[in-house]
C-alpha cells in the first residue's frame, strides 16, 4: 500500500514525520500498537489516517476536555465533519441527539470519565470500532508521572467493547510504563514503536539562581531577549498570575497567565489567542500545554522545577515543533526542590485524613456510604482536596464490597500511597540531581529513558557542554559608530527579527 499517496489526498502532506509511517503501517496490518513519538511529531495523524482506511468508527479516548476540543476543531477546520467529542461542551439537546445519531460519527472523542457510565459503554457496543485509541497512555500506569486513575479501567472498557485494534499513544513513557501500558490494556501481540525522547533542535539549559528575588530578575531578561513566542511554566496559579503582572509593567503587553483555576471560557480565548500570534508568551501552570499545535515556540522556562524529567521532557517538547533552534530554561535555585516535595505529598490523602474518613465508614453499613448525598460535605470535613478525593473514591470503587473490614482496607490504602509517595520522591530526586549535575544534560535524560548515547551532539547541546546563546537572544543591538547609531545595524537587526 502506498501510504504517501494516501497521507497527501487527505492532508496534503508529501511525507511522513519520524515514526508516523511505522504506527500506521502496523495498526493496518492488523497489530494492538504501543507507540511513543516525541511531543510535536504530529501522534494525532497516527490515528487518524488509519481511522480513513479502515471501516467502522475510531474512538479517542483522551483526558482533557481542552485537548478534545481543540483536536476535533482542528479536524472540522481541515474538512472532516464526521468528528464529535462527548463531554461537558455539549447541552442536553445536543447531547441527545449526538447518541441518536452517534453511527453517522466516523472519530468519537471520549474522556476516561465518560466511559464509567454504562449506559455510554452500551451504545459504543452497538458500534463496529474499529480503532480504539489511547491518547496520553501514560496515565494509565501508577508508575506514570500523570497517573489517572479511570485510565487504568480502559482494559476492562475494550473487554466490554470487544477488544478491538489499539493504538496507545505517548510522548514520553519508561521500559517500565510502557509494558504497565500493555499488560493493563491487555494486548497480545502488541508491536513497539518507540522512538528517541530526544530532540536536538532543542538546547538544554539550568540557571543557578542565589535567591527567589534574583529569579524575577532573570525571568525577565531571558523573556525580554528571547525570540519569541514561548512559554514560562509555574507550579503556582498566583505566581502565573504575578509574572504577569510584572512583565506587563516592565513593557512586555503581550503575555497572559493560564491556569486550571481560570473558567473554560477564558482558557480556551487564551489559547485560541496565542495559536493565532495575537500573544507572545503565556505564563502557565502544567495545565496549559496537551495537544498545543504551535509550531513556531522559541523558548520554555521553568520559574519551578518540575516533579519529574516526563512531565518536563512533555513540556519543553512544545517547542521546536517546526525543527527551527529553541531552547528550554529551568531556573533553579537551592532549595526548589522542596516545593515539589510539598506539592507530590498534597497531591495525596494523608494518613490522618484517612483514619478520619475511616471512623466515618465505620458508622455506615458498607464502605459505599460516601456516595450519599453528603459526599461534598464529607470532603469539605476532612479537608480533602478535589484530587485527594478522587483518589480516594476511586479506591472505594476497586475494593467494594470487600469483606475486609475498614481497618483493613485503608492500611493497604496507606501502603499503596506510601508506595506511590516513593516513587514521587525519588523522580523530585532525580531532578535535583539533574539541575546541579556537572554531565551533559541529554546524555543524563537519554540514560533516564533507557537509551544509549545520542551520538554526536547537537551544536547546541547544553549549557554543560557549551552553549552559543547570541543563537537565542534577538533583543536589538544598537551599536555606534563614532558616536552615532549605526543605521545599517539597525535595520539589519529589524530583518533578523
């Protein structure tokens, strides 16, 4: 089969990105695919293509709302009017008439949420599926940086379905995640294509920073210097927005703050607004970022460190995506490790919050009792979190009606946190010694993932190995001649940007 010519008459395109051939080639051939292509080599194409050449319907599962939105816009803007995504954008009407009609529908995008309802699950089986995708597989496996804990369902979801053709997509995933990956999906006979983590046009740089104050400073220079559009990440919605704030006063207007805790609406102007060049830079928390199509990102900063080298890897993958030179920045002062510490361990329920909840069930005849109606009161009293809780109602899921009594079941709760505790801990670990390592970066990210050496390296490599960063900083030079402004310098330097 002549792929080439089928990728140029429905996308116009005259040749494949690395690994995009090799994912098709194997889903039509028949083969469940574990596919890991680096951020920005176009994963969504994987799918779609095959989804073309194959007959039945295609069914997405991805796990953010703005993500499935964004795709399945992308995909009527590019003349496909058979795409529709089930989730909360839809009204009562629509969404009644979308399952009247969901046959009509060749791509249906789903959350890991939406496939818990049966009554969903009972009209995919009236479906031939013949494609059912995993996007961002990474959360399926606890052993994942972004573990989500209805993604480790979907075994049981193509079980219910049929088993039917998988792909499972990721950008950056360990030996270790990619057969968690497998081995929950259940696919025999699965083929790998996994592709380098690595991406040479872009260059790896950590700046040691004295103090919090100096940060500011420095945050400012590099965005003030850098080509642009980029990206600066914050593990803090207030801190996003105070960086804002700062660099509008110090004469940067174009920039904007993103974050989970701003509504829907105003997210997706945001992001809308930066994909058509009418902002420079976004001052985002990790909420901003999956299933961006920008392919003209200069730069990523990390004010933060990140919790782990994948979410990291998956950050700084959203620049570079047209292979021009890019360079991704982590700020890094001494002691920036503790706040991801404090963050990983937020992320979980405590051991007091669980003892609390646990002399709660034991009131109630069963361990169903916090689906009540007083749930929300429940987790306002035991000050849970809305990722705590989840968690937590999550386990109640998997393990009700044991025959354990409560003790029981929240002491093997309490191991498997104190398990996945570890875990963060030695990922925040590895970071820090990252950010203070004397080795090249790549080489220290490539033996991370299990990959051997890169070979020769990039010009660019890193700030270890030397770094040219005039490459990088397209601020105005004015320079004099005798006294007097050099014109020609000026305008030359107007051409280059």
């Amino acid at each position: 089969m002549m792929l080439e010519k089928y990728l140029t008459h429905y996308f116009e395109y005259t040749s494949f990105r690395p690994g995009q051939k090799e994912v098709i080639t194997s889903i039509l051939d028949g083969f469940h695919t574990m596919a890991m292509l680096p951020t920005g080599t176009g994963k969504s194409l994987c799918y779609q293509l095959p989804g073309y050449l194959l007959d039945g319907h295609v069914l997405v599962i991805s796990p953010l709302l703005s993500l499935m939105q964004d795709q399945v816009e992308q995909m009527k803007m590019n003349g496909e009017k058979r795409v529709v995504a089930i989730n909360s954008f839809l009204s009562g009407g629509e969404r009644k008439r979308v399952f009247n009609q969901l046959d009509q529908y060749k791509f249906i995008f789903v959350s890991p949420e939406t496939l818990a309802n049966n009554k969903i699950i009972d009209i995919l089986k009236r479906l031939n599926i013949s494609l059912f995708v995993v996007d961002e597989a990474h959360c399926i496996s606890q052993w994942g940086y972004d573990f989500r804990p209805d993604y480790s369902k979907l075994g049981n979801v193509r079980k219910q379905l049929g088993q039917p053709l998988t792909l499972a997509l990721t950008a950056t995933a360990t030996k270790r995640v990619i057969q968690d990956i497998i081995q929950t999906l259940e696919l025999e006979h699965c083929k790998k294509v996994l592709s380098s983590v690595d991406r040479p046009n872009i260059a790896l740089a950590v700046q040691k920073i004295d103090s919090h104050h100096e940060k500011w400073d420095v945050l400012y220079d590099y965005v003030s210097k850098f080509d642009k559009p980029g990206i600066v990440y914050f593990s803090s919605k207030k801190m996003a927005e105070e960086a804002v704030e700062l660099l509008q006063n110090k004469g940067i207007p174009r920039v904007m703050a993103y974050h989970g805790g701003m509504d829907q609406e105003s997210r997706i102007l945001i992001q809308q607004q930066f994909l058509h060049d009418q902002l420079d830079i976004i001052c985002a928390t990790s909420a901003f970022g999956m299933g961006i199509n920008k392919e003209n990102i200069r730069f990523v900063i990390h004010f933060h460190m990140p919790q782990q080298m994948e979410s990291y890897l998956q950050e700084i993958g959203r620049a570079g995506r047209d292979g021009r030179s890019s360079i991704a920045v982590l700020l890094y002062a001494a002691g920036d490790e503790q706040l991801a510490y404090q963050l990983a361990e937020s992320e979980m329920p405590s051991p007091e919050q669980l003892d609390w909840i646990a002399k709660v069930l034991k009131t109630s005849s069963d361990l169903s009792y916090y689906q009540i109606p007083f749930q929300d009161e429940l987790q306002r009293m035991g000050g849970f979190t809305e990722i705590q809780w989840r968690m937590l109602c999550d386990y109640l899921l998997r393990i009700e009606g044991t025959e354990d009594d409560v003790n029981k079941v929240f002491g093997h709760y309490k191991k498997e946190l104190d398990n996945r505790r570890t875990l963060k801990r030695e990922k925040i670990a590895f970071m820090t010694n990252w950010s203070n390592s004397k080795s090249c970066r790549r080489e220290k990210i490539l033996e991370y993932f299990g990959e051997g050496p890169a070979g020769q390296r990039p010009e660019n490599c890193c700030d270890i190995c030397g770094l040219d960063w005039s490459k990088f900083d397209k601020s105005p030079t004015l320079t004099k001649n005798n006294g007097e402004f050099s014109w020609k310098q000026r305008l030359a330097d107007i051409l280059l940007n």
